[in-house]
C-alpha cells in the first residue's frame, strides 16, 4: 500500500464580491488529488482536497516542498501500525520535516489542502464516510448526523442597495437557514446599521442574524460597533479587529456582552491557545472558527480539540470557517457546533452534496464514503479532471 502520485492544480473561485478587508476578484485555490494504488470498486482509491476560500492556491510550497517530501519517503513510514491503512499523524509529520516551528503563514495552508486528502483516501480506504471514521477513531463511536449550519452571504457589491441585500437573505431563509450572515465593516457605520436593521426586518421568530467586520477594526472603531451592535440580539459580532490583536478582543468583553466569534485566521494550536489564553474569549457564550483546511488540516485541529477540552471549552462552541465538506464531517464525527455554508458563493467547492437539504437550520449527514465529494456532481467533475488527466 502506498500513495503513488499526488497532484495540485490552482483553480479560480473569483466573483466580484468584497467584505471588509479585500475583494475576491482574483481568488484563487489549489485542489489536489492523493492517488494510491489501493483498489476498491475495481478503481484506484484517490482522496480528495482543497483550501478554503480567502487564501490563496499554495501550488509552488506544495510541488516544492510537501509532495516531495512524501512521495520520497519511504512507504511503510506513512502507513498505520497494521499496514492496513494510510496514517494521517505520520503524513504530517513527514510534511513538516525540516519546517521550523512558529511563523505559520501560507504553509498551513498547503498541508492543510493535503491532509484533507489524506483524510478522504484514508476513510475510503476504510469504507465509511469520514464522520464515522472520526467518530470510531476519536469520539465515542456514535456520529452526529445532524448538523447546525448557518448561511454566510451579506457581501459588498457593486450596486447592492438594501433591497438585494433583504433579497439575499430571504433567499436563505426560504432555503430553510435559521442563522444568516452578513459583512460590515466596508462601509460606515451608520450605513452597516442601516444594512442590518434592513435584514433584521426579514427575519422571524427563531431567526438570528451573525456580522462580521473580517478583522478591519483598530480598538476604537471596534468598541464603537460593540456599543452600537450591543442594542440588537445578534448571534455573534465576529472578528472585529486583527485575529492576532488578543488585547483588543479582550477588551471588547468590556463593551459587548452578547457571544463573540473569531479565530477563522489562526492557523496553528498554539495561536489557537494564545487567543484562549489572553484574548478574553467567554467559554459560556462566545464561538471559535478554526478552520482545519487553513490550519495545517486535521491532525491540528484534533491538537486544538485537546488544548480546547484542557482549557475547559466544550467542543460544541466551535462552528468552522469555510463552508466545505471536511470541516461538516469533523462537525457530525467529533460533535462541533456546526459548520458554516457559503449557499452561492464559491462553487462548485462550498456547500453539500446533492439532495442535501437544510431543514430548520440544519443539514443530515448522506451515507457516502470519504469526505463526500462524490456526491456533488460539479465539484467531483472538477476532481476527476484532475485526478484522471
């Protein structure tokens, strides 16, 4: 058993939109494929990966330093003790030979879009979608089918009145979302004010509305938007000033005392830590983002669990940056909080498989081997493109 090719194509996810920070016009990701030479169905088992949106595709660190560093090492050093498996930890360990600690930057991501392939193969290899995998592995053997998601939307764009804002989100609500999104920050406040009590207008009973300032704020201006937001039930105020900022963050629980939400640009446990650390998180209300495809995938994030559960947080306050498939399966395996969707935003990477549908603000796991990807027609086209060229 080994892994005999693995291959990372950038792709475009570009659109027009902007929050608070930067525009998507040029965005882009890598996609990989892990190809092994282990059959089942009569074809080659090959997982599956790709980086959330909002950095960008990591081929050259990939195709210079991490593939390489697998495929030269030798085979049985990255299988399980068995020999019946790949093995995620010590795939990971081999990427990050050489690697010096601290300074995460862009290489987490770049193992991160690996190690989800690596999971995919591993749970296909195995034949049990990812969520039970991780269940029997990690948790206690009973997986969460049902998971919470919310719809993350509420962009600046070119033209988009009040009016397309309403419509956006009714668009949402309509598709069964209890929870929905939308950027501030872009604009002044006045204005965001006026964009959220446009949306709150749509919404009804049971239905929250989440805002994110995508770390734009300095400590004045986001204590201004914690006064002004403290007069609405928000389900949280997200990212108001730099994610490595823990002083303002800590300082914000002195103005805002509605739940809080970050952590979707740390990208390793020990940032993870420092936040829980010093920046004045409340494990009773406020939510963590961590997003495993940015964060040197997987094995991290199962490193953050642990530190979590060490500092007293409950797994269920973590709902996941990114939309995608991985982070829903970590959700309904190791029982998260729930995920975050993206409904027409970056496809054909985000959202579920086909036939998925949100009911009352959540979604039922399908019954598919691996992270899932198969299910969703337009996404597998683009993965078997690469995996069969």
């Amino acid at each position: 058993m080994k892994i005999v090719e693995i291959r990372e194509k950038t792709l475009p996810i570009s659109s027009p939109i902007r929050n608070a920070y930067i525009d998507f016009s040029k965005m882009t990701l890598s996609l990989v494929a892990v190809m092994t030479d282990v059959m089942r169905d009569g074809k080659p088992v090959v997982g599956y990966g790709f980086n959330s949106n909002g950095r960008y595709g990591q081929g050259n660190l990939m195709r210079e330093r991490f593939i390489p560093r697998i495929m030269e090492a030798m085979p049985a050093s990255l299988l399980s003790d068995d020999g019946g498996n790949l093995d995620p930890h010590r795939i990971w360990n081999c990427m990050f030979t050489n690697e010096k600690p601290g300074g995460h930057g862009e290489r987490s991501v770049a193992i991160g879009t690996i190690d989800m392939a690596v999971w995919d193969a591993v749970a296909k290899i195995e034949g049990k979608p990812l969520f039970q995998l991780l269940a029997d592995r990690y948790g206690d053997g009973v997986a969460r089918r049902e998971v919470f998601v919310y719809a993350a939307g509420g962009y600046y764009y070119p033209g988009k009145n009040d009016d397309a804002l309403k419509d956006e989100m009714r668009s949402y609500l309509d598709r069964g979302y209890k929870v929905v999104k939308m950027k501030i920050g872009g604009a002044s406040l006045d204005d965001d004010l006026r964009r959220i009590d446009a949306v709150l207008s749509v919404l009804q009973d049971g239905q929250k509305l989440c805002v994110d300032a995508n770390g734009r704020f300095d400590m004045d201006t986001a204590i201004a938007y914690a006064k002004a937001l403290s007069q609405y039930d928000l389900f949280w105020y997200e990212e108001a000033g730099d994610p490595l900022d823990f002083e303002l963050q800590a300082m914000l629980r002195n103005y805002y005392d509605k739940p809080m939400a970050t952590g979707e640009n740390l990208f390793s446990m020990q940032d993870a830590r420092n936040l829980i650390r010093y920046g004045g998180m409340r494990a009773d209300r406020d939510w963590l983002q961590f997003d495993c495809a940015l964060s040197y995938g997987l094995v991290e994030y199962l490193r953050t669990l642990d530190m979590l559960h060490q500092h007293g947080w409950s797994r269920t306050r973590c709902i996941p940056h990114g939309g995608h498939q991985m982070s829903l399966n970590i959700a309904a395996g190791l029982g998260l909080g729930g995920n975050e969707s993206y409904p027409d935003l970056f496809q054909p990477f985000g959202g579920f498989p086909d036939g998925v549908q949100v009911e009352n603000g959540m979604i039922t796991m399908p019954d598919l081997p691996g992270i899932g990807f198969e299910g969703k027609a337009n996404l597998y086209q683009a993965m078997k493109a690469l995996s069969d060229a």
